[in-house]
C-alpha cells in the first residue's frame, strides 16, 4: 500500500474500516465487536462517531496477528466494566467468536452467518473459496511441481470459534509463545481441533494493494466499471527519418522531434488510457531525462502503460485516434495503425479506430511543420464489478 493505512482509507465519506464495521453490524446474530488496533491509535478509534453501536471496545493489539486476536476476545471475555454485558465472565460461556480482517469490507451478512452457525454446529468454522488458477511450486526461481490444486482452497474471514475451545488452544499455545500462527485455523488445527469448510465469497476481497481500494469503491459506491480519458500531443518535425506515427514507420517521410521516437499518436493514446485510470500522465511516467532512454520506442510506453492501468484494476475497451498533419498523406496507412494499436493494447480490430484530418490547413499542421494527435480511450474494471 505503499505505507498508507488501508483501513483509514477513504471510500466515500468514511474509512474503510467503517465499512466493514458496519457490514459485520449488518448481521442480526453479532451482537457485540471489539475493534483491535495499534496502540496509538486506540484513543482516536474509540471516539470515532461511525462506529456501530454494537461496538462495546476498541483495544491494543500486538506484534502478531495471534497476539492481536488474544486481545480481542480478552476484551469480549471480560466483565461489565469493558463490555458493557451484565454478566461476568462465565468459565463456562460456550458462544461463538467470529475473527474478521479489517480490510475485508464487502463481506455480506449471509456470510457472517453462516459462519457463525456452522462454528455453532461444529465448533469451528472458516469460510474458503476454490483455488481456480494452477498452481506451481518454485525454487530458486524455477518450477519443480505443479500442485494439485483440487484438495485446495484459499481461506477467507470472518473465521469462527466456540469460545471454550479457543480458551483451551491458548492454553496449548500461548499467543505470546513462540509458534507463529498466520490465522485462528492454523492454531486450531495444531490443537487438532476440526475445523468446517464453508463456502466463501469471491467477492470478500481483502485489500492488500491499492488497486483493490478501486475495487471496493466500485463495488460499494456503485462507480461506473467503465471510464473514459483524453489526450492530446504535437511535435514539430526534425530532421532524420523515419516517420514513427502509432507505431508505424513510414519511410520517406521526415521523423517527429522529441526524447522518444516522436510518436505523436501513441503519445496521445498512453495519455487517454492513463487519464481514464486516474494515473497522471505520460510525462510523469516517462520524464525527458536520463531516466528514459533517448529514442526509445513508443510502443515501449504503451505496453508499460496498460500494463499499469491492469495492475490499477482496468482494460482497454475502445480507442478513437485522430491524427492532423497536411504532410505526408496518410490514408494508405491507417489500417496498418490501427492493426498496431490493437495489437498493443490487447483489442480486437473492430474495437479501435485510427483517422486522419488536414485540420483545414491551419496552425503548425496545417503549415506541414509537424503532427497533432487526440486519442480518446474507454476503459473497463477487470473484476467485473
């Protein structure tokens, strides 16, 4: 997340972990939640005006997500003063304790419940999803197994325990001992307590980098899945040859002035698609400086580009690139343009259109001193959110 706070990231007008606040609230069989968090920020949590009312304490955490956890349910366990419960502490108390991840905003009520009963039933209970991509194991660098990924799930939250038997696995293993446990199953199934598989929600996303905040924003927001940017560039004509013009070399023809190869119109096209994903700019991205390769080819800075705007949660969908110059005539090679764009940002032909105008003769293209070029790309979430 680059050193932000995910949870204190905003989607909307409130936090992230607002949200997933009150998506556990949402549930009619929670009835109480103890926020656990960094020491310094106990103070500032606590006072937060959208916590849910069924939020009874907010409480240091440790080093370790095990240590975290044994704070939580100390503070459920404890008497009137921190709870609010009439009841003291009862040895006995056998109800269910749910561990839900902070930054897991979109679980949905339906989950939350059926955890808590299948925990109910069995004792514990975490809910998984199937593993769908294959999977290898590497050492070193190279691939030695493929792993049969049909015995395999990957484990989501909130996970659930019996409170008497949670008690008796910290009494087996001390959460400051020094066995690390990287989430309550693994605890219990060193405890060789049975632990139910239900089936999870591909869409508990769990927020690890920030391009998952786009996803979450979306999905609770209701932002459009598609966006839409422009850009624009011009560059005078130079002297050497050849003209570069979205990714194709037109010889005989003068080559455009600038750091890279002076393809104006892909310059153009990585400006749209960074707009639409709210990315910056080219010149960010590729400063005109020793940190870019003189001459370096444009279709270098297209396939960075969408490889970005991917990793930020879109794909190219259409473009539309209008390309103005008097000189050279360009009409005998927009079909080879536009089968180059496509082919650099993963579309079909059909999806990308490349156009040439005169712009009526005026300003430096009109003159025949260099090209302008307006890209206008529309883009879609990966996730289908």
């Amino acid at each position: 997340m680059g050193g932000s706070d995910k949870l204190a990231a905003p989607i909307g007008d409130r936090p992230l972990l607002a949200w997933t606040l009150a998506a556990l609230a949402a549930s009619r069989l929670v009835e109480r939640i103890v926020v656990v968090t960094a020491a310094d920020r106990v103070a500032t949590l606590a006072a937060a005006v959208w916590l849910p009312d069924v939020v009874v304490a907010v409480v240091a955490g440790a080093d370790r997500r095990q240590g975290s956890v044994a704070a939580g349910f100390a503070a459920l366990d404890r008497p009137t003063a921190v709870t609010g419960d009439d009841r003291a502490a009862d040895p006995g108390d056998d109800r269910v304790v749910l561990v839900h991840d902070g930054a897991r905003p979109l679980v949905s009520p339906a989950l939350v419940e059926a955890v808590a009963r299948a925990t109910a039933l069995h004792g514990a209970a975490i809910p998984v999803v199937a593993v769908t991509e294959t999977i290898k194991r590497v050492v070193d660098g190279r691939i030695v197994e493929t792993v049969d990924r049909a015995t395999l799930a990957g484990a989501q939250t909130p996970q659930g325990i019996r409170s008497g038997l949670l008690r008796s696995a910290y009494r087996d293993h001390p959460p400051d001992g020094p066995a690390t446990w990287t989430d309550e199953a693994a605890l219990l199934e060193a405890c060789r307590i049975p632990v139910q598989a239900v089936p999870g929600e591909p869409g508990n996303l769990k927020v690890t980098v920030s391009a998952d905040l786009d996803r979450v924003r979306r999905a609770l927001l209701g932002t459009p899945t598609t966006r839409v940017g422009i850009g624009h560039d011009s560059h005078p004509f130079g002297p050497a040859e050849p003209l570069v013009l979205a990714g194709v070399a037109i010889a005989g023809a003068p080559r455009l002035h600038g750091h890279s190869d002076g393809d104006v119109a892909l310059h153009a096209l990585c400006d749209a698609l960074l707009g639409a994903a709210g990315l910056g700019d080219l010149g960010r991205l590729f400063p005109a400086g020793p940190a870019t390769p003189g001459g370096i080819a444009s279709r270098e800075l297209v396939v960075e580009v969408v490889r970005r705007t991917g990793e930020a949660g879109w794909r190219p969908l259409a473009i539309d690139l209008t390309i103005v110059a008097a000189r050279p005539r360009l009409a005998a090679h927009l079909d080879a343009m536009r089968a180059e764009v496509a082919n650099l940002t993963g579309l079909a032909p059909g999806a990308v259109n490349v156009k040439a105008s005169t712009g009526n003769l005026a300003g430096m293209e009109g003159a025949g001193r260099g090209m302008s070029a307006l890209a206008v790309a529309t883009i879609g979430a990966t996730d289908g959110w």
